[in-house]
C-alpha cells in the first residue's frame, strides 16, 4: 500500500519529506479514513507516508490569547477530554463525541477530518460554525485561512501537495455565545452523518445580536443557512421563531439522493435538527448532552516505559521494525506495508486479534497503542515502531484470567467467540479507565465492537459483574 513510512520527528522533517515527494507523499496521524483508502487503491500516486504522531507540538491543544489552538495530531479524544474545548469551543466537543467510536475517536485527528473534505464529516461543520481558520505550512512559508474558504468540492480543498496542515485556530467562544452540534445517522455509533449542523448565537440579554447556522450533509461542501440567521437576528428563542428559522433552514439544503436517504428527507431533517438545536440552546440543555466523564478507553502506559522513538524512513529490507508487544521486544524485517493486524497475527504469531471486517467498524482486532485502544486493522505496520502494544494474549493467560475473561465464561458472553478478542480488550481498558462503570459507560465502551450472534446481553452483564470483582 506505500513503499516508504518515515516516522516524522519535527514539523522541519515533513515539510522536506512533501517538497520532495509531493503528489507521491501523504501526511498521516490516525489513518482512520486513509488507510482504508489506500487499501481501496484510492491514491495510487502515494508512495510515502509521512507519520506526525510523534511530534509533540502537533498533538497539542493550547489556549493562545483569544484563540484554541488544536496541533494538526490532536484526536477527537483529546477534544472531548480538553476542559477548554468544552467551556470554549462546545460544538467541537459535541461534534467529537459522534465520532465513530473510542478506538477511531483515540485514533482519527481533528485535522484528518477536516482534510479528507467529505461534506459528513462531523468535525467541519462546527468548525464553520465557529469560524475556524487553519495555518498552513511549507518551506516557502506560512498562510493562515478561514476554514470556509479551504473547500472546493465534494473530497476537494486548497491544500497543495507540499503543505501540511499544522494547525486549526478557534476563536473562543464569549460567555454571551451559545453553540450546539446535531447530526443524524444510521445508527447511534460508528455512523456517517445523514445530515448534521451546528449553531452558534450571540446574545445580547435575551436577544440575538448574531446567529451562525452551518449544515453538513446537504452539498456539496458545508453550507450557511443564510436566511435563517438573518431571520434570528434581532429576535428571542421563542417557539414561534425557532419554527420560522428552522424552514428556511430548510429551504437553504440542497442534499441529493443516494442509497442512505432521498434529498426530501434530508432537507426535512435539516429543518429537524435546527429546530432541536434551537430548542436545546434555548432550554439550556445543550451541555447535558455531553458526559461529565466521557469514556475515553484510554489507561496507563505499561510501568516498563516506551521504548525510544528513533527518525529513520521504515522502507522494506532496509529498516526494521522495532516493537514491544506484551512487555516482548520484536524486530520484524518484513511486513512494512501491511496494517498492524496483520504484523501481529502473521509476523508476530499472535492470533488472538481477529481480522473481521478491516474497516474499523467491528472492533475484533482491538489492541492497545501506547495506552489506547485502537482498530489494529486501520493502524500502519511501521506505527508500532518503538511503540507499545498490548494484545489479548497479554491481558492473562490460563492461570492468570483478567477479571474481564472470567466473567466472560461465567456469564456465558463468548458464543460464537469471534468477536471475544475485541469486546474482552474495550471493557478490560473501561475497568482501567472507570472501575465502577455505568450501565451507559459500558455500552459506550463496547460501541466500536460488533457481535454477529446479537447477544449484547450476556457481554454487559459480564462487565458489570467484572467490575463488581476488580474493585474486590
């Protein structure tokens, strides 16, 4: 899928590596949508990818003056577990919680939504909304624009090939602005917006001084709704007003039809969504959506510490690749251009993971990346690369069960036991996260991993019950 992965180590090292390569290079961080992508054969130029995880400066949030600053490696997680995201920008923090589920949330960055440019992306509309601009950088200088202005089409944008995106600054939102992010799709989990939107008001008392309404899904780039934020202005969230704003919300929706909905219902769910987002604005609701304690499926680093990141390209039979799995120091020479599924399984020999869809929606290669939980079948190969991983077969072993793994066999949860690997992984990284977890922290957790036996009953009743014995 590339012949060349070079683990980036300063923003320097990857303006280079683009100028050079150009057309045949991609940036890379989460790989959520690319590596699939490439799978696809959708970039078939793409030679080398251009790692930025390990580059401490891109994978930051920072309050600068007036402004959020989110480093081109910061993850959805990151957004919603950021206390100024949420006071400041909370659209974003909504807007990240609809993303996916925690494995793509701990992966997919905020900057790889916004550059893949689809219109149903979640994290553009708010962003819009918000009136976001993004910093652009090559070895001929520096531009700053307004996100709006960053889109041409369906998957197209300005970015030029020897430019890297390196950040998205946010005006912060003022205690007299309220914000609300809305989106609906097939399902309440791992699920690509049908239509979404994002609203922020500025209130002056009671009355609207200035209204932003962004709509996602419904063309070909994000929309205004133009009329219905001139039809605010001037006036109070009463019901009669949020009707109004909410048809011409509809009227400004030019969406088609495709397998996943017609254009009429579309624009009949545009007009549903600012009523609601209007409405929870007004009631004050818009936080409650939002956990006080997101579950993140994030934990400890192993006590045994990372090993140290080196800056080398990871090329086949020159470099290789040097990894820790299960507390176990690997050295592959090959499998340099396969995901990290399948390093584990055929060039490792650790089988527990299973390769169920490889698209990231079934959850059955979860493993742990430096701490998170991840889709192991979206993750490049060389990412592992001084990196720790943890897979099924580190959780336990036939003497030693995890908690998890037991109850699993009391409560009868494994059934078929494909799908075990990945649901035994997300909860054993909840109880690590939340020892006591909620009935609905629990289901958030399990959210990225499918069972095709449909009994979801039996697997919660098994986590509740580990949790019930992890905290004695």
């Amino acid at each position: 899928m590339w012949q060349e992965y070079v683990n980036a180590e300063s923003i320097s090292q990857v303006l280079s590596v683009l100028a050079e390569k150009k057309e045949e290079a991609r940036v890379i961080a989460g790989g959520t949508d690319l590596v699939l992508e490439l799978r696809q054969g959708l970039h078939e130029p793409i030679q080398t990818l251009i790692d930025i995880t390990r580059i401490e400066d891109l994978c930051q949030i920072r309050l600068e003056g007036d402004f959020l600053r989110l480093g081109a490696g910061v993850t959805h997680n990151q957004c919603l577990a950021d206390p100024n995201i949420r006071e400041f920008a909370l659209p974003l923090a909504l807007a990240s919680w609809e993303v996916g589920a925690p494995q793509i949330r701990n992966a997919g960055t905020v900057v790889g939504n916004l550059v893949t440019a689809s219109p149903a992306n979640d994290t553009i509309v708010p962003l819009i909304a918000l009136k976001a601009r993004l910093e652009i950088q090559s070895l001929k200088g520096e531009r700053v624009i307004p996100l709006k202005d960053f889109y041409t089409g369906v998957r197209k944008h300005v970015l030029q090939p020897d430019e890297l995106v390196t950040a998205v600054l946010i005006p912060k939102m003022t205690p007299n602005q309220k914000g609300v992010f809305l989106k609906l799709g097939l399902r309440k989990a791992q699920a690509i917006s049908l239509v979404s939107m994002a609203g922020v008001l500025t209130l002056d008392g009671d009355q609207i001084s200035k209204a932003t309404i962004a709509l996602g899904a419904v063309a070909p780039t994000i929309i205004h709704a133009e009329s219905a934020e001139k039809y605010l202005v001037g006036k109070t969230l009463t019901e009669e007003n949020i009707l109004s704003a909410a048809e011409l919300a509809k009227e400004s929706a030019r969406p088609i039809d495709d397998i996943r909905g017609s254009a009429a219902y579309r624009q009949e769910i545009a007009r549903v969504l600012v009523q609601r987002g209007l409405e929870q604005i007004a009631s004050g609701e818009v936080l409650s959506r939002l956990p006080d304690s997101p579950v993140l499926l994030v934990g400890k680093m192993p006590e045994n510490g990372k090993l140290k990141s080196i800056s080398v390209p990871l090329a086949p039979g020159k470099e290789p690749i040097i990894t820790r799995i299960n507390g176990v120091e690997y050295t592959f020479e090959e499998g340099h251009h396969q995901t990290l599924l399948h390093l584990i399984r055929d060039h490792a020999g650790l089988t527990g993971s299973k390769a169920g869809c490889e698209e990231g929606e079934c959850g059955a290669c979860t493993v742990y990346l430096d701490g998170k939980a991840v889709m192991s079948c979206l993750v490049p190969a060389p990412r592992a690369h001084r990196a720790e991983i943890i897979t099924i077969e580190g959780l336990g072993d036939e003497e030693h069960l995890h908690p998890v793994q037991k109850t699993f066999i009391d409560e009868g949860a494994v059934q078929c036991g494909y799908c075990t690997p990945g649901f035994i992984m997300s909860a054993a990284k909840l109880l690590e996260e939340i020892p006591h977890p909620s009935h609905s922290q629990i289901k958030t957790a399990i959210s990225g991993n499918l069972c095709r036996c449909t009994g979801y009953y039996k697997i919660v009743r098994a986590i509740e019950e580990a949790s019930k014995k992890e905290g004695g």
